[in-house]
C-alpha cells in the first residue's frame, strides 16, 4: 500500500470545502451532509498473509493518505461464534453472536476511533473533543492517548463515576455539564471550535463510519439471513450496512438489518412503526441500556432506509427483558456484555415471536459492549 | 481435521495411566508429573484460510479427540503492536506488547480454559471445579457455562467483590474458604475428590498448558530477541516456551525469556537470585499484583529451567513501581492494564537498567489482563 493522495471532504449537498477540524458536524452553509472523497479499493479486500492485525487489513480500502502509519491497537477482526445453547432455548438451529466487545478498550467503538484519530494525526490536529460518557469516550481517550494527541471528553454532570474511570484512565480531561444530553454536545462542539480542536463527533464523523464499515466487510465473508444490532447513534448499523454493500459479491443477497432500541429511549422504533422516513419527537424514560439513550440520533433518516432497503425490523425492549436476556445469554453461553447489548439479544426474541425471523434462519446477534465495563 | 484416536494421560515418572478427571494432580502413586500423549501435527501449522477464529487455527496440533468439536469463545490470535511513545520515554525504539486480554473474559487465561473445558466435555465431565478468585475463576465459570457444565469456583473468603461478582455472572456457583491459599485449593481438591468432578487447577493441568502453548504459535512468527511476562503459576511462561520451541523453525534464535513477579510475593525471582533449581521459601507481603500472589509455584522447577536454557532474567518490582509503569503505559499509549499486567512493563525497565536488555533490541511484553478488571 502506498502513501495515496489525500481524503477531502465536501458538503455533500452543496460542494462546499470542509475544514476537516469539523467534518463531524453539518455543512455551515447549507447544513447539508459532509462526505469524504478518496483514492482506495472499490471492494476491500484483507491481505491475510500481512502483518498486521486486526482492521487495517483492509487499509487499502479506507480514506486516509498513509495506511501504513495508523493509530491502532490491534482493533477488529473479532469473532463469530454460534450459540447452541441459547439458540436452542429459542428453538433456533444457527444463531451466532459477533463478539465485537474484544477489543481494545471493549467495545465496537474502537473501530470508528481507529480512523478518527489516524486521519485527526495526518491533518497535525494538536487536540481532540468529544462528548459522550460511555464506550465512545473511553474509545476516543485510549486513541488521543496512543496518539500523543491531548483530549478532552465532555459528559453529563450525572455520568457514573465508573464510566468517567475508565476515560481518565488513558490521560484524558474529563469536563462535566449541566443540563440535558443536547448541552453536553453544544459545549464540547463551542469548546472545539474556540480552541480550533478537531471535534470527534462520532456518530456524525465520515471517517468513525468508515472505520465501522470494516464490520461490514468483516460480515460478508459469511452468509446470514439476519443482523441484529442495539442502535443509538447508529453509527455500526449505518457503517455496517454501506461496508458489507461494498465488500458484497455482485448480486450476493444482502442479511436483513434489524435494530432493537430501549423502550425508554426509542425514537427510531416509533418511526418506523408510524412509517415516518424521520426520527420522531418521544417521551424519554431511563433505562438501563445508556449506550443507546440517544433522543435525537443525526443519522435517523440514513438507518430508516436502511431498514426499508434490507427488510429490517426495529423493535422496542423494556429494560427487564434486557436484564433477563443478559442473564440468560451469560448462564447459558457463557458471553456477558453490558446491558446495551443485551438490547439484541432481546430484540431477536422479539422478532422471533412476530415471525419476522424464522426458527431456522441464520441469524448474527452483534455484542457491542463488554460486561466488564458494566458489572451485572 | 479428522477425528483422531483420544489423548492419554500418564504420570510421565512411573508411567501409570491417569484418570483425566484428576489430570491436574500429581501422580497418586509417585507424585511425579502428569503428561499427555496424543497423536497430533509436530510443528503446529495454522489454518488461515479456515472458518475458525483464533487459536483453533491450530486444533490439529492440540491434544483433543475432535478439534473440530470444541468449546470456544473466539480465544487467541491477539494483537502485537509497537509501543513508540512508551519506548522512547526509555530510550527504546522497537519495544511491542502482545495485547493478550484482548479476550473473551478479558485475559490470557482463555487460551488454556479453551483446552481444558472442550477436552472435559469430551471425556463426559458433568461438574467442574477451580480454586481461583482471578482471572482462572472468571475463565472457567465463563466456559463451563459455554459447555453447559456447572462450575463450583472455591475462593478465599477475602477476595474482593468485584472479582466474585465476575465469576458469579456466568453463573458458577462460588464457595468461600478462610485460610491461606493452599486451603482454597486443598478444598477444591477434596470437593472434586467426593463428588468425582473434573478439578481444573490450571497451573498443573497438563491441558491448560496445551492451550498456552498457542501464544508461543503466534509468537513463532516474529523475531523477538526478549519476552517478558508477570508469573505467578507460570503456566503461559511454560505453555509460551514450549509452545515457541514447537513452532519456531529448525535452529532458530529464541528470544530470550524473562519474568517479573511483585516483590511481595517473589519465590522464583528469589531462587534465581541464589541460583537455586527449586522454588525458595519466602516471607510474603500484600501487594496489589493479585494475579502473581502464588508463593508455592507448582511449576517453579520447570520456570527456572527456561529461563536457564533461554539465558532469562527473573525480577521483583515494589507495588508503587507497578502502579507508576501502569499509569504510564495507559497515559503514553493508551493501554489500561491490571496491575498483574503492568509488572512486565516496569521489568523491562528494570532488565534495562541491569543492561540485560539494550536500548536497540527487540523486545515483546506481554499483557496478561484488561484493566477494566481493576479499575485505577
């Protein structure tokens, strides 16, 4: 792989040049969409004999000028394995789990930030912002730290103190806001905008996308009928998809994406039940499954096609069926992740019971999270 | 892989066939070693091209009737990364670490339990029991579940919450025992002994060392001058050595291998001060490298064997050293360890100041456990 020339990103909509400090956020002309452009492999393709590990495998595939000078930790290629003894519970003879939470800071995340902060270091970004108090923040402060890049990561005034460990861990400065989910974002974007920071913003950043899109290829190696994920943000359901059309064999037929939400936070699943094409408003309750306490996820319109092109489903899970679904998949395989995604263990039950997927069909849970991050 | 004629068990002194339900005891007749005898490849050989994640790319060089039959949670094949800021805040420019609780129960112990656990099932174990209250307890009650055979987990009644919860949450049945150590596991052993369970003790399971032998596979296919590594049993220490000498190419250079133990709790490093074949008797201390605090190695004799024949260096680290060489690898390179973990990190430092590693050499360290394990 060769030193190519550069990604660029423009408004999608309007061809506006984009600062890349702030490709996490809308077009400041016309608010439209910012996508990347870039010189790579139409199809991704792993060089397995490399050494080197994990995703960038792929490297010649994703936007970033030097592939071989990348901020990584060993990041992706995590396994599949079949559940026989839950599927079984279920009467299911070919349901398999993509352990996404082996991974260096425990969970899918890592993918995006891989990407994030190897392109934030090729454009000589001396500072990186983010908000969130969960995987993404963890993520985000371990990469900035490998980087030699200082971070700061804003998170609500009420975050668990466990969860604010785990990003101060690898160095980061963790600053706490008052108010709802929405003024934690406004912070940490004014914060990067005045210090001309690189804003993260991973679920709307192009390049955490393409990091994620590396499920996708990672998937089309196999055959399933089905992929059911817990979407917040979405940025693994968007990536995932738009990986696996890339890496898909001409006609294969794709899996059916499903996604299952909290019943607390479940803006997306109201949607789609009212057929809407966006995110509609809804009543927030607390719930258990933080990782996908997301009121007003940017990339809506993008996971209802989704849904729409792929025949998928998105279903609602009260936060003791989540507990339950935990619990059972942990006796029964041994696997404990944290409650967000227990969200699709539950979700497949629930699609289960609507006939949406059949007792035979080859169905892959994703498992975003560790359950060390969340003791049960 | 075809299904191959089963393993055999015997004392490898007297040669008296075992029973595998008690393959991690010393012979009952003369107390010397149990070995296994299997029909396998010689040099192990991975299978890339196979619908097999980690380590079971290698099954045909492990000791199993069916490697294609196991019970497996996607363990091994873990990252090595470069370790650029930390290595060169000492003066190093080609220092790596092999990311090892990049796990399924987030340490290296997976690799072993693997082995173990699958060849249980095979031999028709209907109850498994281990004396741990680390990483080992947490591996097997995870696994145990996988397979669908109960596990009793024998604890010291002191051990820390956190920890039994992470073996509680996969649903092992947890027996706290007062006393020292060797009380947790002489009750282990007398549980196992009356309810004719498979008692797993994985420091002296022949097993669980055919399991660790696959990070010396990985190993085989760098060119390392020095690895180092916490002991506390040493069974990835002895499984890595013989693991490496299996793999590595006819008259290739091994890396030298090294140890760190806290200076609590330090009977090998001890010996091999004073130039003792055998394990010493010592004064132990609290110290916060839980994962080490073995004062009667089992394996002792065979660890300062290897680190003989590989012109090893063995060194005690103080728990303030530990706790600095953790903080500075999660803030340099963005790798949060357990403190177990972090003493191999502060032994290179160490064999770097006795000169016994030099700036310039290949060095692998080797991170045993995540630290969402034990949070800072």
């Amino acid at each position: 792989m060769a030193v190519r020339p550069p990604p660029t990103a423009r408004c999608d909509r309007c061809g506006r040049p984009i600062d890349e400090v702030q490709v996490a956020l809308p077009c400041p002309d016309c608010a439209g969409p910012v996508g990347i452009s870039f010189d790579s492999e139409t199809r991704p393709n792993a060089r397995r004999g490399a050494r080197v590990d994990g995703l960038w495998r792929y490297g010649a595939a994703l936007p970033l000028r030097d592939p071989n000078d990348v901020v990584s930790l060993g990041e992706g290629d995590t396994p599949v394995v079949r559940l026989p003894r839950w599927g079984a519970a279920h009467g299911m003879r070919n349901v398999f789990a993509k352990l996404e939470y082996i991974a260096p800071t425990g969970s899918f995340k890592d993918r995006g930030t891989t990407l994030v902060v190897s392109r934030a270091r090729e454009i000589g970004a001396r500072e990186l912002i983010e908000d969130s108090s969960g995987n993404a923040g963890a993520s985000v402060a371990a990469y900035a730290a490998r980087a030699g890049i200082p971070a700061i990561i804003f998170v609500p005034a009420g975050a668990p103190a466990a969860k604010i460990a785990q990003i101060a861990a690898t160095g980061a400065d963790v600053v706490r806001v008052e108010g709802p989910r929405e003024a934690v974002r406004d912070a940490a974007i004014e914060a990067a905008r005045s210090r001309n920071a690189y804003y993260v913003g991973h679920n709307g950043n192009p390049y955490f996308e393409a990091g994620t899109q590396t499920f996708g290829f990672e998937v089309a190696r196999w055959h399933f009928g089905h992929v059911m994920m817990p979407v917040g943000g979405g940025s693994l359901f968007v990536g995932g998809w738009r990986g696996l059309q890339r890496a898909a064999a001409p006609r294969a037929i794709l899996p059916r994406f499903h996604l299952a939400q909290p019943t607390g936070c479940a803006p997306i699943v109201a949607a789609w039940r009212r057929g809407m094409g966006r995110p509609v408003p809804i009543e927030r309750h607390p719930t258990i499954a933080g990782g996908a306490e997301i009121e007003h996820p940017a990339r809506g319109v993008e996971i209802l096609r989704i849904l729409t092109a792929s025949h998928g489903g998105a279903v609602d899970i009260h936060d003791d069926a989540i507990v339950a679904a935990r619990h059972e998949l942990a006796t029964l395989e041994g696997i404990d992740v944290e409650p967000t995604s227990a969200l699709a263990v539950a979700g497949v039950i629930a699609l289960l019971r609507d006939a949406v997927i059949r007792s035979e069909d080859r169905v892959l849970i994703v498992l975003t999270g560790s359950g060390l991050k969340v003791p049960a």
